[in-house]
C-alpha cells in the first residue's frame, strides 16, 4: 500500500526526523515524490505529493514562509528539508509557518540522498498498483465466469454487487432485466447511472446504489453487461419468431388436435391449464423493438410471440391464470410498451384451455384491442370470435365474397362504400346519423346504401343481411394472420 510520512519517519535506515508540531497529520498517503529548488512550485504541482528541498533559493524568512505557503496551497502531504546544503538546520520561520498551516515538516539529513525517500515511495506506489491489478484481473474472472457458466445476469449482478459492496440492477427499454434487490426501482440520485453499449436504441443503464465502491471493475462489467444483452435481445427474438409460427399455425386451425397439444407443450404452454392472451399492434418501424423488449414484473411466466402478415405486427403473451389479475397485467404491459415509445392499446383475451381455447382468446383479444383504450378487458364471448376460432366455418371465404365487390368499387372510382357501410352499421341504420357523422346530405347515404345493395346482395335495411354483413366486416377487422 502506499507510504505516509509517519512510514518514512520510521524507517531507520533514512534518518528522518520529524520537526513539525505534534498536532500536523503524518497519516497521508504518499501519491508521489516532487525534488524542487524553485521559490513558487505550486503551478507544478497536482496535490498528494511530498516535496523536497534543500532551500537554495529560500535565503530571506519572507522567502520560506512564502514556499511553505505555496506548498499548502497545492495540496502537497509535506515538505522535506535536505540540510547540509544551503542550509545547517531547517529555517525556524519555515518551520513555524509550516506548524500554522499545519503543513508536515520533515529533515532530511545530508547522508540521506533524496533519490532513496523517491525510491522507497514508488516502490509502494509499484506494489499497491500491482496488487490492485492482480485483484481487478481476479474479479474480471469472477464476473465472466458467473456469466459464462450458466448463472446469466442475474448471476453477474450479484458478483458485482459484492464486489462493489452495494446493490446493482439491470434496466433496458425502460423496464428492469435484473437487479439485485426486490423491487430496486433506480432512479437518479439514490442511484448512479452508467450507460450500456449494446448498438440498440433501447436505452440499457447499469445502475449502483449509492455509495459504491469502484476500482475499476465497472467499466469491466459494463462490457459484459452489454455482450450479455445483445444475446439476450437476439435469443428473446428468436424465441418469439418460433412461437409465433407454431401460435399462427394454431389459429388458422391448420393443425390437428394432437399436433397442437405437442407444439404448445413444446413451447412451455400447458394445453389442460388455463391461459388468456395479451395483445400489441405495432407499425412496422416499431415492430423491431415490439419483438425484443423486455417483459414487466409478473410477465416472466408467459410465453411471448411475434406475428406479422397482411401488415399487421403484433406480440401477443400466452399467460397462465395464475400469474395475476389480467387487467393489472395489461396496465404493466401498456407502460411498458409507453416507456419505449409504442402508443398502442392492449387486448385482453378469456381464459381457456386447450388449443381451440386459445384461439378464442386471440380472437377476443383482437377484438377488445379494437375498442382503443389503453387496456381493454374481455367482454363476453363474442359471437365473431366464436366464429372465427371454429375452423368448419369459413368466414374468411364469407367475408372476402361479401366485401369484395365494395373493395373493389372504391378502389376502382375514389368511393367510400365500406366507410359508409361500416358508419351506417355502427349507428344503428339511422340514415340521418350517417349524414351527420359522414358530413354528407341523406339522399347521399341512401344512395350508397342501394349501390351497396346491389354490388353485394345484401340490403343493409333488412336485419338479416344486416347480420350478415356486420359479420363480415368484424371478420374483415379481425382476420387471423396468413
């Protein structure tokens, strides 16, 4: 470790002897050794040194109390005064300057060369670098070992917290990966927050309790930290790719009854329990960062999947029933889609089981996302949901005859079939409300009602046409992905 004066002073072999007063500290480390003959050294010196001397240009009283006044001012641990040279004693106005500045004051004998004190204290400063090395080389295995061999984050984190001797957590896309401490919540001043690489926008923080300790091991850790969440944003994707062809296959219906058990069992899903959907649209640009975020507290047991056709994206969580109340779940979800900038209202599906169970949840959930808030429950079974889980109906087949000649006439002349359709329908068939919502003059609305009619087949003023064609226009909003 390194040297104080009071370890100089009792080395034999170097003849120190003290001569300051009683009450000036001897304790200080020792940073480095300044040899100085100039009247004014403070510009050259950075604090912590001892600063040697033989007095050659202190020849006046006023010129020593200057130099010992220079010398506090730099923040150096002491003077050594070499006699024998310039001078037979150390000055009495140097010394009683330097006990009101309570400023150590040491004599260096003439047989003393100055160079040996120098040796003596880069030696210390040599052996306390080396050994602090040696220890932040041991550390750097601990910490990859911990990542390496299994443990993962969490088993990093807390090697680093002991190191550190303070908690630590983990935070990317603005919700917690791993932490230390049950419910840490970080913040700024309570917590030091240093930045993570990870070549993402997804704002990943590595965050210490003040007060820590830090030799240099964090800047260690925050590189592993960073490799760590690259791997795991990648393995989080992958996972939620796979999931969401065996989830896509399962809702089109495309597979057996044996065949979907023994994918959902594969997937970590238990086909007898329980389960109900969540959720989230995204748009394109936003569907990157959809498929890698982090999961909130109280989400880890679901399995999450990814889901893009037909320009919908989406992730959806199967989550067991036991996991928590759906709504509050919902809310975690929501804030945290909000956190990384995806405004986007969260679905809730039912709780089912079995595959076919699991497909009307989807459905629900397509449906209860659909009303547009910001969380939104299940209501109670849809007959569209029913419909479209049951794979001996085809209401995709139904749908697509029914509107196809609408689609295609609006695209075809500019027109606003199905906006008028679906405002007529919403409205409960007043003509009148149409009008108003649509700004548009009531012969208007009634005349596209008969083109309506006519390119379909079905007259929105007859209930049962009417059903059918709400039908088709929820399996139009609702579609299961292709």
């Amino acid at each position: 470790m390194a040297l104080s004066l009071a370890d100089l002073l009792s080395t034999q072999a170097l003849h120190l002897q003290n001569l300051g007063s009683s009450r000036t500290p001897l304790a200080a480390a020792i940073d480095w050794v300044a040899v100085t003959e100039l009247e004014n050294p403070q510009s050259f010196l950075s604090g912590g040194e001892l600063v040697l001397t033989t007095g050659a240009r202190q020849s006046t009283a006023d010129a020593q109390r200057s130099f010992v006044r220079q010398i506090k001012r730099a923040g150096a641990v002491g003077i050594g005064f070499g006699i024998g040279f310039e001078h037979a004693a150390v000055p009495p106005a140097l010394i009683a300057e330097a006990n009101r500045w309570a400023v150590p004051v040491v004599e260096v004998p003439y047989s003393t060369p100055f160079i040996a004190i120098g040796k003596l204290v880069a030696d210390a400063r040599s052996s306390d670098h080396y050994t602090k090395l040696e220890r932040l080389l041991r550390e750097h295995q601990v910490l990859a070992r911990a990542l390496l061999t299994g443990g993962g984050l969490p088993a990093l984190l807390k090697k680093l917290s002991s190191m550190v001797a303070a908690d630590v957590a983990v935070t990317q896309y603005g919700g917690e990966v791993a932490a230390t401490s049950v419910g840490a919540e970080p913040s700024e001043g309570a917590w030091h927050a240093v930045a993570l690489s990870t070549g993402k926008r997804d704002a990943s923080t590595l965050w210490l309790r003040n007060p820590f300790q830090d030799d240099g091991i964090v800047d260690y850790a925050r590189g592993l930290i960073s490799i760590e969440l690259n791997n795991l944003v990648q393995r989080r994707q992958s996972a939620r790719q796979i999931a969401g062809q065996v989830i896509a296959d399962i809702v089109r219906g495309t597979l057996e009854p044996a065949d979907s058990a023994a994918r959902l069992e594969n997937l970590g899903i238990a086909p007898a329990a329980k389960n109900f959907v969540l959720i989230v649209s995204a748009d394109e640009g936003k569907f990157p960062t959809l498929a890698t975020i982090s999961l909130p507290a109280g989400l880890e047991t679901a399995v999450a999947a990814t889901v893009s056709s037909d320009g919908r994206h989406e992730l959806l969580l199967v989550v067991p029933t036991q996991a928590g109340d759906p709504a509050v779940l919902g809310r975690a979800l929501s804030h945290q889609m909000h956190n990384v900038g995806i405004i986007a209202p969260v679905g809730i599906g039912g709780a089912y089981s079995q595959a076919n169970g699991l497909r009307w949840s989807y459905f629900e959930a397509r449906e209860a996302a659909s009303r547009g808030m910001e969380v939104n429950v299940p209501e109670r079974l849809s007959l569209t949901s029913l419909l479209l889980a049951s794979e001996d109906v085809p209401m995709a087949d139904m749908a697509s005859e029914a509107l196809g000649p609408l689609t295609a006439f609006d695209a075809a002349h500019g027109a606003e079939l199905v906006d008028t359709l679906e405002t007529y329908l919403r409205l409960n068939g007043s003509v009148a409300a149409v009008a108003e919502a649509l700004a548009l003059h009531r012969n208007t609305v009634r005349y596209r009602l008969t083109q309506i009619a006519e390119l379909t087949g079905y007259d929105p003023a007859l209930t049962p046409d009417r059903v059918q064609l709400w039908l088709a226009l929820a399996v139009r909003r609702l579609s299961p992905p292709a």
